[in-house]
C-alpha cells in the first residue's frame, strides 16, 4: 500500500492497490496504461501476466525479511480471506484443525517461500524489473522512480512512503488469535478421544 500512495502524485502513472481483486477472467488483469498496481494477489495470476503483458511491462517484486513476512501472516490465521489460511487448507488441502499450533508459523513459511520463489522465476526472463525491498524503502523507491522515469513531487511521494499503512493488528488481534487457537486446541482434544 506505501508503493501506491507514493505513487498517487506521479504525473505520468495513474496507481492502485488491489483496485481489480473482484474481477474475474480477463477483466482481472485489464489495468489502464501507464498504470503502477500494487496487488500481493497477482503472484497467482503469473501466467496470465506474462500472457498479456509478458516483456513489455514494468514489474516490482517488493520483498521484506522473510522471517518478518512469514510472522505477519502467521497473525492473519483468521482474518476474512487469509491467504496463508487459503493457501495451507486449499492448495496443500491441510485442515487448519490438523495444524499444530506449533506448526502454524512453518506453514506460513512455506507460503512465503512459494510466492517468492514463483514471482523470482516468473522474473528470470523479463528486462524491465526492479526488487523494492522494505528494508531499504526508499533507497529502492528512488531507483524505481528513475527507472519508470516518474514525474512528480518526490519529496511528497517520498513522505507518503514513509507513513505505515495496512499494519497488522496489534495485541489485540493476537490475544484473539491466541484463544482461537486455545478452543481448536480443545476442541482437537475432544474430537481424537
């Protein structure tokens, strides 16, 4: 989301995040030109992008430290849509009641290293790309902003890069988390006896 709001300003790029996520089909991925998406759903959608953009688009692979990411989503477990959920019980078909709780940080791990891996291959052949990692924001929104060759207020789009957008919920949200996992833990125990 910090990606798109700094890029709200630019004169020559119009940007979004996650503007076409209920599409379906072709309308999916049918983005204005001159365009910047910033969407973590898109990972998934790797073939059709190379089909209908393939080298003639500009791709960001935005990263962050693995272990920070995988801990993030490991605190969405049961938030509506959790991708890691999505992904642990529909693509490798592992029940959520059969995840340890122990187990629930590798699983979100292993989510991790999927996308990340997918979107270094989907990347291997393409010419116009950058990685932003978060670690060195705005060093790499710079490099980004003179690759793309943005016109614009950088020092406004550099101030809303800097503003926390679409944190995770605080301890709240865990302590929830954690007595979900204590009634599924409970309810495990009542089911095997």
């Amino acid at each position: 989301m910090s990606i798109s709001r700094a890029c709200k300003d630019l004169e020559n790029f119009s940007s979004g995040h996650e503007t076409r996520i209920s599409k379906l089909g072709v309308e999916r991925l049918n983005f204005p030109s001159n365009h910047i998406e910033a969407d973590n759903r898109l990972s998934w959608f790797l073939g059709r992008l190379d089909a209908k953009y393939g080298n003639d688009a500009f791709y960001v692979h935005m990263t962050r430290d693995p272990i920070e990411t995988a801990k993030s989503y490991n605190r969405r477990w049961y938030h509506v849509g959790s991708i890691v959920r999505s992904y642990t019980e529909g693509i490798l078909t592992k029940p959520l009641q059969l995840v340890s709780s122990n187990d629930l940080l590798k699983y979100s791990e292993d989510y991790c290293t999927t996308v990340n891996e997918n979107i270094v291959h989907f990347l291997k052949d393409k010419d116009k790309k950058c990685v932003i990692r978060l670690e060195n924001l705005e060093s790499d929104f710079l490099k980004f902003w003179d690759l793309i060759e943005a016109k614009g207020n950088k020092s406004k789009a550099l101030e809303a890069l800097n503003q926390k957008h679409n944190k995770s919920r605080t301890s709240n949200s865990d302590f929830r988390f954690r007595l979900k996992l204590f009634f599924m833990g409970l309810r495990n125990n009542f089911l095997t006896r």
